[in-house]
C-alpha cells in the first residue's frame, strides 16, 4: 500500500477512534514502526492530525481549525512551501496575500523587498510589522477575532481601486471547480482580490484536494489559478482539473 492510501485510511479511522497509538498505525498495516512515524509526521506537518504523546488525535473532520489552532502545528512542510512562494515576490510589485497560515511564513521572508503588501489578515501585518520594507496596507473593517482577518464593504471598495501584479492566497479546500472557503466574508474578500491581479498563485497541501472539511463558499475558480504550490505531485485527475497553462509545482 503507498503511503497516500495510508493516510487515508488513518484518517478515517481518526474518525472512528478520535485518537491512535503510532504502534497500533504500525500493527494495523503491517509495517515498521519508524514508516508508522513517518506517516505520522507527514499527517501532523500537514495539519491533518494533531500530535499527542505517542501518537496522533484527530482535527475535526467537518470544519476547519482556527487560525491560531493551525498557527500552532509547526510545520516544514508550511515553511518549504512558503519558501518556493517567495521566489515569486519581486521589487517594485503590488500584490495580495491573503489569511493563510502558510502565506504569513512567506510574509515573514519579506523583509528588506521593496513592494506593497495588501492584506485583510491581522497576522501578516504582525509578521510585517518590524521590517522597514516592504511596505503594508491593512484592509480595515470588522475583525474576525477567530481566523483573524478583517472584512467590510468598505474593503470591498478598496479592492475595486486596487490592481495586484500577484494574488497569494490559501484554501480550506480545493473542489473540482474552484478553491473553497469556510467563511463567507473572507471568501469574498478574496474572490475580489483574485479579480483584481494579474496572477494568482495557490498555496495548498495536497490533502486539501480530498478534504471534506465544511468549506462552501468558493473564493476562486481553478481557471483564474496561474500556479499552483503544494506539497506532493497531484493525480492526474486532479492535473486535468486546472488550465494548461497553470504551472504546478511540488515540493
């Protein structure tokens, strides 16, 4: 069995048992204990579990952690793919980066570019906050205290007036015709801003591709994404999806 249809399979018996042991993953499925972790590893980097002592929990299937519950899963894989992201930031730009747990790691490789920054989450403005460039303009409004970002019409309004050489953003979920979102305001924040640029980059692990997680509100359809960055080769079927002109990149 691969290690995708591992995952798989423990994800659904995180379902069922809500937690396991690394040893019962190992005793389940034949293997050796170190693949057991490693497959552990890959589910907790991921976000797709939460690490316990001497194993994994689940996150809850049908909804989607809050910011800061997600902001708290240390992550290389998070880390390496906001590094291939900033290779797509360059001087003189205007872009969006959206509320993203990875995209505020990607803010923080910022320091010292000279651009603009327009954001609506409070954490990239954290994240950007100490550096002398780039510069940053926050979406002002109401303050979603949960996922941290702001939302209003008068962001709206902002948007409207704005043109991005780049559009980052993030997703709850990636469906068969767009990315998906759990809150509504946010999703129409960020389906304007994708309007509004010139290129849109998504920054999504591949679990997102399969998730179940309760994300209804679409933010952007697949033939507005020009590249993709996310963790591990997606299938095929899932390749066909996006125009043949969007790049897509893997770790």
């Amino acid at each position: 069995m691969t290690q995708a249809n591992r995952l798989k399979e423990i994800r659904r018996l995180l379902l069922e048992k809500r937690e396991l042991k690394t040893r019962e993953i190992a005793s389940y499925f034949g293997i050796s204990f170190d693949t057991a972790r490693r497959d552990v590893l890959r589910l907790t980097e991921t976000g797709q579990a939460l690490r316990i002592h001497g194993g994994i929990m689940a996150v809850d299937d049908d909804s989607v952690p809050s910011f800061l519950t997600r902001q708290h899963i240390l992550s290389p894989v998070k880390r390496d793919l906001a590094e291939i992201a900033s290779h797509f930031v360059h001087t003189g730009q205007c872009d969006f980066i959206g509320p993203s747990t990875t995209l505020n790691l990607l803010c923080q490789r910022l320091g010292g570019q000279d651009l603009t920054v327009v954001t609506n989450s409070i954490d990239n403005v954290l994240a950007l906050l100490p550096m002398q460039q780039p510069a940053v303009r926050l979406l002002g409004g109401n303050v979603d205290k949960t996922n941290r970002f702001t939302h209003s019409p008068l962001a709206m309004e902002t948007l409207r007036q704005l043109r991005f050489n780049t559009a980052f953003i993030g997703a709850a979920k990636v469906g068969t015709d767009g990315t998906y979102l759990s809150d509504a305001d946010d999703a129409a924040m960020i389906q304007l801003a994708v309007s509004r640029a010139q290129r849109v980059i998504l920054v999504a692990e591949k679990h997102k591709f399969v998730s179940e997680v309760t994300a209804p509100y679409q933010s952007a359809p697949l033939d507005r994404i020009d590249v993709v960055i996310t963790d591990a080769p997606l299938d095929d079927e899932v390749k066909k999806l996006f125009s043949p002109r969007t790049r897509l990149i893997h770790l």
